[in-house]
C-alpha cells in the first residue's frame, strides 16, 4: 500500500557539475537552494541585487543589468535615515547616497559578467502580487516600508507575467545563448496576503510560466524544477515547516535538494559532492582535547583531503 505521492522528474540533458557556473535569482527559497550549492562548493552566485519575488522586477532588474542602464540620483530616494532603490532588497540600502550607487552599479557591472559566463540560471518566483508606485506608476521590488498609501496593490495577470518571463529569458540570451535556465516556483506560503489569494498568487505563476515552457522552439534550454509541488504533494506535513508554519524547515529544504541534485546535478560530481560533505562535517568537528596528538593527526589528515581536492578544482575553498 502507498502512503504518499511522489513527484515525478525526468533527468536534464544539461547537468550541473563542478565546471558549471550557476547564477540565482529570485525570491528567499532562492537562497536556500543557493546555500546548498555553497556547501557543496560548487561554483554559485545569488541575488547580486537581493531577494526579489516578482516577474516583472526580475525582468526589470536583468534588463537594467544587460543593457547597462547605470543607477544615478533618480533612482533612489532617502527613507528612514538611509537610501533605497525600489528595484532591490533593503540589504543594498546604505547611510551614504554615493555608497549606495556604487554598489548598484558594481552589482550591474559583475552580474553581466557572470551571465556572460554562467551556465546555469536559476530563476525562483515567488508571488504575482506587486505593489505599483503610484507617484511614478513603476512596479517596485521592495517597498522598503514606505508607507502604503503610496502604493497600489495589484495581482498580475497571467499574460503580463508570460511576457515579463519571455523577456527575461530573451535579454539573457541576447549575451548568453548557451545557457541554460531553470525556473521554479517557491513553496514559501505567502499568507499575508491571504489563504485563497496565495493560491491565486500561485496559479497565475504556474499558468504564465507553463506558456514558456510549451514553447520549446523558442525556449529549447529552459526546464522547470517542481519544488512548490514537492512541498505540497510529497511533504505534505507541518512537520516539514519553520516556526512560522510558512517557510520550509532545514529538513525540508535538505529534502527539495536532494530532489533536485538527483535530477540536475551531473553523476560524475556525486563522488566530489560526499568528499566535500566529508570536509565540511570534519571542520565543524570540536575536540575535546585540541592539543592532543590524535587530534593533531586528525587534522593533518584532514588537510591532507582539503589539498587533494583543491588539486582537482581549484575554485574550492574552506
């Protein structure tokens, strides 16, 4: 007798291995999948501009970064004692206006770069909502606790976040037409906007993406990653869930990996993947006796395995 569904996956025909250069973008789920591919030390860049939820500000944010329309004054404004930009996360925000600038435009800088080179796109979206400046009508990224009357809240519509999609895979390709993306969508609930308009939220991504997907002609590199179904379907438990009941927990987001590693992550890098897990686990070992010559002979050994993977990749560090 079976006890729970299983979602089933089909193998990419583009693996992920220690040679690939996997670039992320997208909502806080992104950065748990980004924390993985970290431990693991594979080559892995993540939200250069912070966490982002929405089509259109992914869009917008690729688009600004392809055609390197560089921030200037007009594009951040001074709130709370600090300066924002609308179209990043607060993590950007600086004291100094110059400061902030140049980070926007070194982030502008570096991740054209790094498309130019990835092999690999990840793209999690989180939610349709978006609040849209009404001073300026632009859809904004993060409102940076401005006060809400000065937004409008809007559900966007399925046809605008197919073409937004479309867009976003067009300008990466314009730079980079080998790459290959990945687009999920995040199975982080988000019930602030209410039980039934999350689910709307999330079948408005699903609908405008699945556009995208069918198209193979124009997008034959792009696949789909299930992670809000794995969470729904084969986790479908609040024992999988963080505190707030929203988030999925460590076990949870160990378990949408090994999911996704078993399908996106190339054979010949498992073996790697176990010896960096080895290390990883060895470094965070405390001895009860440091000054011990077992001890001593544990960490030669140790570095011992550090230098020898070092030699075959050499972009791993610890």
């Amino acid at each position: 007798m079976q006890f729970r569904t299983l979602i089933p996956l089909s193998k990419t025909n583009n693996p992920i291995d220690y040679t690939s250069k996997v670039l992320s973008f997208g909502s806080c789920f992104a950065e748990n999948m980004a924390d993985k591919f970290d431990y693991f030390k594979f080559q892995n860049e993540t939200n250069p501009f912070g966490i982002i939820f929405n089509p259109v500000s992914i869009e917008k944010i690729i688009e600004r970064t392809v055609l390197e329309e560089w921030y200037t004054e007009k594009d951040i404004f001074f709130y709370n004692e600090r300066w924002h930009s609308f179209e990043t996360h607060s993590d950007l925000s600086n004291s100094d206006r110059q400061e902030l600038l140049e980070t926007l435009n070194k982030a502008i800088e570096v991740t054209k770069k790094q498309l130019k080179q990835a092999t690999h796109i990840i793209i999690t979206y989180g939610t349709s909502w978006i609040y849209r400046n009404i001073e300026n009508n632009d859809i904004v990224a993060n409102c940076h606790k401005v006060p809400q009357k000065q937004f409008l809240k809007e559900l966007l519509p399925v046809d605008v976040i197919q073409k937004s999609i479309q867009n976003t895979i067009d300008l990466i390709q314009a730079i980079n037409p080998k790459i290959n993306f990945i687009f999920t969508i995040s199975p982080v609930r988000h019930i602030k906007d209410g039980f039934t308009e999350n689910q709307l939220s999330k079948s408005h991504l699903f609908a405008g993406l699945e556009s995208n997907l069918k198209s193979k002609i124009n997008n034959p590199k792009s696949e789909y990653f299930p992670s809000y179904e794995i969470m729904m379907d084969e986790l479908r438990d609040y024992r999988f869930y963080a505190e707030d009941m929203l988030h999925p927990n460590q076990v949870a987001i160990d378990y949408i990996w090994s999911r996704f590693s078993e399908n996106y992550i190339s054979e010949n890098s498992i073996s790697t993947m176990q010896e960096v897990d080895e290390i990883q686990k060895s470094l965070r070992h405390r001895s009860f006796n440091p000054e011990s010559e077992q001890h001593q002979k544990f960490l030669a050994k140790l570095q011992q395995k550090i230098a020898v993977i070092g030699e075959k990749h050499l972009h791993i560090k610890f």
